[in-house]
C-alpha cells in the first residue's frame, strides 16, 4: 500500500481532469476498474457537473527572474481550480491572491475554489513574509473546458445480491493521509475480496468528494437503497495515532455494529465522533432520503491533526504500519459482516457436551474455563441475537466465536435463522 502511495503522491488531483483519470489507470492496475465519465453540465440530484480542470504549469516570478513560488515543485501552490493567468503584477494586488497560515509558517495550505471564477497561490507564511515591493510575472497554464467528471467503480459479485458498499475519494492533489491512504487501502481491500469466497456482493466506487458521491447516487440511488446492508466511507486510515469513529446519521446500522465491535474487542485506543461532526462524503451517503447504512472507520479524523490540508501531509506522515493497522481492522469488519447471522440453539435446556465430545467427561477448574466461551455463547443464542449481539453481550471476539459456532454445527446443535 504504501509503494503504491508513493507512486500516486506527485498526482496533481482535483474533482476532474488528467490527473484523476492517471489515478484510477494506476489503481486499474491493481484491480478491474470501471471507468466512468460523466460530461460537463450534467444535473446530478441538486449539482451540476462543472467544467473540467487541467494545469501544465504555474509560478509567480520575481523581478530577477526566479520563480518563487513553483507549482511544479509541489502541486498544493496553486488554488485548485485557478483560472489562466499570465500578467505582472504589484506585490499589493499579488497579495490579495495568496494563502499562507501564520499559525502553521512553515507549511503550504491546500485551498480551492472550485466554483468561482478565481485564481491564486499558496506558500509557507515564512516565504510571503521575504516577500520585496516588487513587480511579479504571474503564470497559470490551466484550462477549464466542457469536458467531464472522472470516477471508477468496481461490483465483485457474491453468493447474494445484498451488497456491501465501500467509497473513498480521489480529489486532492499531493497529500498522503487526508488523500491517498483511503485510495490505497480500498485498492488492497477490493484485492483481498477479488480471491476469497463471499457472501455479499461489493460495490466499490473511487469518486471525487461531494461532487462524485453525489453523481454516482444519481445514477445508482434506487438500486443501492435496495441492495445495501452496510458501507464505509475510508479516509484517513494512514497515520499512527490512534483509531476514530464516525458514525451512520443515527448510528444503529450494520456497518456501526461492526466497527465498534472489532474496535472495542481489539483493545483500541479510538475517539467516537458524533454524526454531527461529519465533513466527508457520509454527508450525502447518510443523508435524509438516501439513508444508506454508512459509517467511517479512521486514523486521526479528518480536521482533527496538524498537517491537514497542508504540506505536511506528506508520505512521512504516513506509514506502512499505519495503513497496515488499518487495513486489518477493515477486513476484520468486512469478515464480521459476511459471517454476522441470527443463531438458534436446537436443543431444550443445557446441552450435553461431553458425549459430543465438546468438554472433557472430568470436570475440573481447567476444563470448566475452556468450555465457558461455548456455553455463553449458547446462553444468548437464542434466535434473537445476531453473532454481533452476541458478541457484544459475553464480551469474546469474533473471531474466537468462529471456531464455535463450526463445532456446535457440526454437532447439529446450532442452526441459522432465515432472514
């Protein structure tokens, strides 16, 4: 995952153009993407496709001829989105169209202005403040033209046509967490998927945020509201301090009961965001008529770490073993989902172990404990808990369950409740 961010990270991205499309021709690479243009001016529920954005190049040069502000030497200089531009100008009007954080001198913002008729510059508040009353030559190669919104989809088929959903964003140019570690993890997620057996189908989208959720529900809405049982939103999955949650509108779906289920029973030191505190595309996934079942498992929450939205969201920043810690709880979630069944004891009153040979015919201080886990989980499935539930209420994982349930199985004591 993490050589595969390496390569993306130079990408200059925003919500269209080349630099998407290279994105998701690399991640196709890796896994069968379908790749989608929808064209300029198209309605998408209360959006309309913009135009489509592409930059060669972009400086500010200094009386000497020096750039000093160079967007080929990183990508977050310029304001995503910023008109042509070739003029000179004074270092008062140049102000009025630079950013820079005085709180954070030493980093590059990351701005846009997507649906403004505008153009601009970041840089380090350091650099703006050397800046001499001076004339500047200001250049933007870009191009805004009628051309299209770029996304990539991939449906891995399953034994059911309920599905499970999982959507990331490519949109930001060179940053690694708030960017490139939910493409990345996605890509290696779907891999994973792609070679095992599975219950569900998986729809899985790499959309530009806001913008492509919403054209991708215009397009898939009613069949998606069907079909789906659960979903992530995945960002921000790439540093190592600690874990966050955000959860569905309401926070009672499938995908919530997974997540806090693999986060508590893994001992993980995570901080529970209310809905309230979204700001990704669980927006448009969660929101009122659409209510699809959609939570957001994370490293550092987006908003809340130094670097976001800065330079300094780089590739050290992010790790190979924070992407790796990440991914793991992922698929542990995504396992609890396939596995997640309603489980009815067939038996009347305690059943007989030993002669099935699920306890040892001794009874002693140390076979009583090893038969404990078994016996509760019998205690609760009772039809009406799920595997989740049940789960929850003995405090065992479930992963130690699944040998259980196998065992109790193949003694025919234990059957699935219909759906």
């Amino acid at each position: 995952m993490y050589e595969l961010m390496k390569r993306l990270f130079p990408i200059c991205r925003s919500i269209t153009g080349e630099g998407v499309r290279e994105t998701l021709r690399i991640l196709k690479e890796t896994i069968p993407l379908d790749i989608i243009e929808v064209p300029t001016g198209t309605k998408v529920l209360d959006w309309e496709i913009p135009q489509e954005w592409n930059v060669k190049d972009a400086y500010v040069m200094n009386e000497k001829g020096e750039r000093i502000i160079d967007f080929r030497e990183n990508n977050l200089h310029l304001v995503s989105y910023s008109r042509p531009v070739n003029k000179t100008v004074s270092l008062e009007y140049l102000q009025n169209h630079l950013f820079s954080l005085e709180d954070q001198p030493s980093v590059i913002p990351y701005v846009t202005s997507y649906y403004n008729d505008y153009w601009g510059f970041c840089m380090s508040h350091e650099q703006r403040e050397t800046l001499k009353d001076e004339e500047y030559k200001v250049v933007i190669d870009s191009e805004l033209k009628d051309g299209s919104l770029t996304y990539g989809e991939l449906v891995i088929p399953g034994r059911s046509r309920k599905e499970v959903f999982l959507s990331t964003y490519i949109c930001h140019p060179s940053m690694a967490n708030n960017e490139l570690s939910g493409p990345v993890l996605t890509t290696f997620l779907a891999k994973w998927l792609l070679g095992r057996k599975r219950r569900y189908t998986y729809r899985i989208v790499f959309v530009p945020e806001t913008i492509g959720s919403i054209t991708y529900l215009s397009k898939h809405m009613d069949e998606m509201k069907e079909k789906i049982i659960a979903g992530y939103n995945i960002t921000c999955t790439g540093d190592e301090r600690g874990y966050s949650f955000l959860p569905s509108r309401y926070g009672n779906t499938l995908a919530d009961k997974a997540a806090l289920n693999i986060l508590k029973t893994n001992q993980m030191d995570f901080v529970k965001y209310s809905f309230l505190e979204r700001g990704s595309d669980e927006r448009q996934y969660c929101s009122p008529g659409i209510d699809l079942p959609v939570a957001s498992i994370m490293r550092t929450k987006y908003g809340e770490y130094p670097e976001y939205h800065t330079s300094d969201d780089n590739l050290n920043l992010v790790t190979a073993h924070g992407l790796q810690g990440s991914y793991n709880i992922y698929q542990q979630c995504l396992q609890a989902i396939e596995q997640n069944e309603v489980y009815k004891v067939k038996c009347l009153g305690e059943p007989q172990l030993g002669k099935r040979g699920l306890r040892s015919t001794l009874s002693t201080k140390e076979s009583g404990k090893a038969v404990r886990d078994m016996m509760n989980f019998i205690a609760y499935a009772d039809g009406e808990n799920d595997l989740i539930d049940i789960s929850n209420r003995i405090h065992v994982p479930l992963e130690s369950l699944y040998p259980i349930i196998e065992k109790l199985t193949e003694n025919d004591l234990l059957i699935k409740m219909p759906h």
